[in-house]
C-alpha cells in the first residue's frame, strides 16, 4: 500500500537515518532508549519474545537494542528494500533470529496476534492514514502482548509552533529550504567561529570558557534532527491529543494504557538542557515550549 507520501517521507528519512548507523554516538544513543524500566517492565522481559519494529528506520537502532536484550526474533519493518543494507550492518550479528521485512504500516504482511511486543516510533504522523496504521499494528498484538507508540502531539507550545511555520516556509522558500538542506556540523562550526571571533575580539569574556561552552551545544546529532522536523513530507501538523491516543487504544481493546516519559541521556548538544522538559511534559515550563510534547504510550491486550 506503498503511496508516494509514504515513498518520499521514506526518501528523507533515509538520509539521516544512514548519517546515523554512521555516528557511533548517536546509534548507541539511540539504542539505549530501549530499556525494560522505561516501559515499566522487568529487567529481562524481552527475553524469548517475538518482536516487531516497525517503521525501524534503516539504522534500525530499535531492533538492535530488542535484540541485544534477548528476543527470540525480531522483525525490522520499513517501506521497499533499500534500507537493508545499511540495517544489515549493526544487525546481521544476531543471524537468523533478524528479519528484515519490507512494507508498510498501513497493511501489515503478517496474520493477527503474531508479535509479543510491537514498537512502532515516531512513524504514524508520517503515513496518510495513521488511525487505519495504529489498528494494523493492535491487530497483530497477541494477546496478552504490548504494544508501544510515539506520536507528535498538538502544536500548542512556542517551538512546535515555530517549527510548523518554518516547515511552510521550507516548502515555498527555495534559499530557505537551500539553508536547511545544507545544514551540518561542518557549516554550523564554521558560521559559529566566525560568530564567537567576532565577539571575542570586542569583548573580554563574561564567564570564564564561555565560547567552548557554547560551541558544545551544536553537534551532527543536533542538526539531523532539526533536518527531521523540516524535510520530513508531514507530521500532520502535530494535530494529536493524549486524550485521542487512549481513545484509539481503548477501540481496539486495550488495556492497562499509560502514558509514559523519561530523562533522556547522553545528548551532547542543546538537548540537555531540554531532557528535564521530556521527562516532565506536564510541567508548566515543558508545556510552554512543547505544548502536548511527544506522546509516549504502552498498553496491554487483555489475554482471553
């Protein structure tokens, strides 16, 4: 059920996602985000369990951390075939207990009550359909399995705001779009030498290493996301409610259903000073800057 929505969304992500399986501190960052705790299970639960990733992205970092825990067989799920090889590379390690699968959220190619454990982040706001996705991926739920989801929420908070503006402006503005699709490491040190030399030739330094400081705050991890935010064809305009998620869980008769956070580590840029606002999204600070934030939720199917 492959669309061109779909096809180009994938086209961008898998640009970035390849810079990343490339970065080791950026893969292993994000393969630490699969942890038992995190999900309010016990240390060793994802032993001997079947395992769908999908949407794995082609860095699949996700499947990799299931299977380092010791799943019994993970199943990476992303659009088309060109993904693999670069999946292939951190995951053909584990042997025949990996399988890649190319197709779509939208029409999954596996039969009901098939996975243990489904783990689908960040992909809904990205497809044409997400509602008809999230009943694809409860359906193939086993009873008694879980199932987790991120999906971006409403834009009611000052940087989503700004980012739904800036994403217009991407597409209409070709010197704009130019700027972002250009943006790295490499071009962001040279613009903030430039900035800092400037400034310390006119002034002492006001906090002792202050220029350093500032540069750490801006790495290759920090500008493939901001890429994200404005390459990426749709997040539907950050147009989802908590409220709406537990609705789609319940439908599809789910239970035990919880919104979930946490202090994200290892970031060696600005986000640092952001986690506290990841893990405490209810905060009238956190609420300021993201608005509903990035909804984070696991349910249960009730066993029959």
């Amino acid at each position: 059920m492959e669309n061109s929505f779909e096809i180009e969304t994938r086209t961008v992500f898998d640009r970035y996602q390849r810079q990343q399986e490339n970065d080791d501190h950026i893969f292993d960052r994000l393969v630490s985000l699969i942890e038992e705790e995190y999900f309010g299970l016990p240390t060793g639960s994802f032993r001997g369990l079947d395992v769908l990733d999908a949407g794995c992205g082609s860095n699949a970092n996700a499947s990799y951390a299931f299977l380092d825990k010791g799943a019994r067989n993970v199943v990476s799920l992303e659009l088309s075939n060109d993904w693999m090889d670069c999946a292939r590379k951190r995951l053909s390690r584990f042997g025949p207990r990996s399988a890649l699968v190319a197709g779509s959220v939208l029409d999954l190619p596996f039969d009901d009550f098939s996975f243990d454990f489904v783990h689908c982040a960040g992909v809904l706001p990205h497809t044409s359909n997400p509602k008809r996705g999230f009943e694809e991926l409860a359906r193939v739920t086993r009873p008694g399995g879980s199932f987790f989801l991120t999906i971006m929420g409403t834009a009611n908070g000052v940087i989503y705001r700004c980012i739904n503006h800036l994403r217009e402006l991407y597409q209409s503005d070709d010197q704009f779009r130019s700027s972002i699709d250009s943006l790295d490491a490499s071009t962001a040190r040279e613009a903030i030498d430039w900035l800092l030399r400037i400034k310390d030739g006119e002034e002492e330094e006001y906090i002792p290493g202050e220029s350093e400081f500032f540069r750490s705050l801006f790495d290759d991890d920090l500008f493939v996301t901001i890429r994200d935010r404005f390459q990426a064809p749709t997040y539907h305009q950050f147009a989802f409610t908590e409220v709406q998620i537990r609705g789609w869980y319940g439908e599809c008769g789910f239970d035990k259903v919880r919104r979930i956070s946490r202090y994200t580590r290892n970031f060696h840029n600005l986000r640092r000073f952001l986690a506290p606002m990841y893990r405490h999204y209810d905060h009238p600070l956190a609420r300021f800057w993201f608005g509903d934030g990035c909804i984070q939720m696991i349910g249960k199917k009730p066993r029959t």
